[in-house]
C-alpha cells in the first residue's frame, strides 16, 4: 500500500512516517515504478511500536534499538536469544514505569479539573 493508506491505517501523518524513514526506523519494504514508497503488513506492524512508544517519551535511538531487538528474536538462538529477552524485559520495565507515570499525571490533572468544577459550582457558572 501506499504512504497515505499505510498513515491513515496506523493513525500517523504522512509526514511523521518520512520523518521515520529519515531516522531510520522504518523502510518502505518497495517502491512503485513510479518511485511511491510502498508499504507491507510487517511495515505497518513497525509503525504501530512506534506509534505506541512515543506517547511513552521514548527516544527516536531507543525505538530504533527496540525494533532490532524485536527483528532479530525472531532468528536468534542460544546466548543471543537470552541477550535479546533481557533487553525486551528492559524495555518492558522503561514502559511500564513511564505508564504508572502518565496515570499518576492524570490522576492530578483530574483531580484538577474537579477542583475548577467545584468552585465554578460554589460561585456559581458564569452567565453565557
């Protein structure tokens, strides 16, 4: 598929998936005789980690670093496949952690946003 199809399926824009390109972190798996890039299931696969990280404050090197590690589990065996697994649990840890700190920021946010609706209920909504 192509760029626009492959940006509306995964939720990005078309420029954040070239900028991915640009950083490495994504290939289009061909391109068209025209010169467009094409796009594969497993190309999309792709962008949904990274789409899924950067809420995450993950860096563009730690994504990329993440997506080696996923690509080479698939062939690797003995010491490397034990290698690889501590440094997926690594990042299971980095986002697990970086989670409880969103819902902790949200917590407050909401807790916020209550605090404005009682005052607005104490002293009466403005007159619109």
């Amino acid at each position: 598929m192509q760029i626009g199809e492959a940006a509306e399926r995964v939720g990005l824009s078309i420029r954040t998936i070239r900028h991915y390109e640009d950083a490495g972190l994504i290939v289009p798996s061909a391109r068209s005789e025209g010169g467009f890039r094409l796009y594969t299931e497993p190309d999309l696969d792709r962008l949904a980690v990274v789409r899924r990280m950067k809420p995450l404050g993950f860096s563009l090197d730690e994504m990329r670093d993440l997506l080696t590690v996923l690509d080479a589990l698939d062939t690797a065996t003995g010491d490397d496949r034990a290698e690889l697994l501590d440094r997926l649990g690594m990042f299971h840890t980095a986002a697990t952690t970086r989670v409880t700190a969103l819902r902790d920021q949200l917590a407050m946010a909401e807790g916020f946003a209550e605090t404005l609706r009682d005052e607005l209920d104490h002293h009466g909504s403005p007159a619109g």
